[in-house]
C-alpha cells in the first residue's frame, strides 16, 4: 500500500460498545470500558501507517439522553482514561485535543482535558481528537454565531464569509480535509457527525463492534479506501489524465 493511499485525517464512529457487552451477558457499561483497548490499537495503527488525524466521536451530544446511570459511568470512564493514557500518548508523542461543547461537563473533567492538552500541545506523530458532547449541527451553529460575532464587530463584512472563513471556525480548523469516515456496529448512518467536514469524505460501514475493531479490521477499511477513485466533482477520465 503505497503512501499516497493512506488517509491523512480518518474518523471513527465508535459503536457496538453496548451490544458487544450484551452479547456477553454484561451491563452496557462493560463494553464502554472494553472498548477503551480498540482506542489504544487504532492509535497505534495509525501512528505506524502515517495517518496525521485521528478523530474519535466518543460521546454526542444527544448521548446526554441515556440512562443516567450509563451517563455517569461514562463521564468517569472518560477522566479515568484521561488520567490514565495521556503519558502513554505523550510518550509516543500523540497530541491530544477534545472538540465539542464542554460547557455540560464538570470543573474537574475540563482541568483534566486541559491539561492534557497542554502536556502533549507539541507532539507530532499522530494528532488524536475525541469528540465529546459534540454534534455536528452544533459545530456548523457555533461556527456561524462566531462568524456573526465578528461581522456586528465589523471586523469582516457578511461577503467576505466563504468556505475558508466559515472552515476556520469549525472544531477541527487547521488540520487536514477528512479523507474517510469508518463507522462500526453494523449502522449505515453518520449520525450528527462532521457534518461539514464529510463533504467529500468516504464512507465505510462494518459489522464489527467496537471492542472488536482490532487492527486487522482497521486495515480492511484503509484497503477499501485505497481501492476508491476520489474525484472531488470531476469526471473518472479527468482523474486518470
């Protein structure tokens, strides 16, 4: 597989957690947690294939609507892995950074992702984005309220909003063109997602839950990709010409 095939920016709908627990008898809650090593092999995947972006949805925000007891385990299941992974990440020089609206979540979840942040701000290899409470609607409204803040400001007029303008205020500005979507579970949906940024992303759909992504599984989804003709609104023959 030659580099110019390999995705420079993938994310990963990461579902199935529940069902692959209910499969075993378990709580939902097992599954979530299980699904924390399928984390740790896609990042070590795509550090060793060279993918610069990796981008995980890992709490939506209409996952607020669960059960409050699953909510909870989740809340805590995501400060104890922050706690736990972030020097595993700074040590592999992984960057850190968490995309969505962390207004909902507590004083104390915000300093650890902060500081999280800030410890791994200069690490190359491998950019890792977990989106919580993120929506993609929502990225598109908070993208425009800044947009609108900046116009009554006169800072810019409402002709100078383009697409490069309206970009650089989304969560994921600055970092490469999403290049392809991978979504587990067996759901043919992006369900709130990159709204914006999947414009001209490619799709993969597997069965495979999540605790089952392995990195067998994420190398079927970069073979399919490197198997499609992207043509980004131009015909097949202008591609091969």
């Amino acid at each position: 597989m030659s580099s110019q095939s390999i995705p420079r920016h993938v994310a990963i709908i990461m579902d199935g957690n529940g069902r692959w627990a209910k499969q075993r008898g378990k709580i939902r809650t097992f599954g979530h947690k299980a699904g924390v090593e399928s984390v740790r092999n896609a990042v070590a995947y795509s550090r060793k294939k060279g993918i610069e972006v990796l981008t995980l949805f890992a709490f939506s925000s209409e996952n607020w609507n669960r059960p409050a007891d699953e909510v909870g385990v989740l809340m805590e299941l995501f400060k104890f892995v922050l706690k736990s992974e972030v020097k595993r990440l700074h040590k592999n020089d992984v960057r850190l950074k968490v995309v969505g609206d962390l207004s909902r979540f507590d004083a104390k979840l915000v300093e650890r992702i902060r500081e999280a942040e800030a410890l791994t701000a200069e690490n190359r290899s491998l950019v890792l984005n977990i989106a919580a409470n993120y929506g993609g609607r929502w990225d598109i409204v908070q993208a425009a309220r800044q947009l609108a803040d900046k116009v009554k400001a006169g800072e810019l007029t409402s002709a100078q909003i383009d697409e490069a303008s309206f970009d650089a205020h989304t969560s994921l500005a600055g970092f490469a063109d999403l290049d392809l979507l991978i979504r587990t579970g067996g759901e043919s949906r992006v369900s709130n997602f990159l709204l914006w940024q999947l414009a001209y992303a490619e799709l993969y759909f597997t069965s495979a839950l999540w605790p089952d992504f392995n990195e067998e599984e994420f190398e079927l989804a970069v073979a399919d990709f490197s198997a499609r003709q992207r043509r980004f609104g131009k015909t097949g023959e202008q591609i091969e010409a």
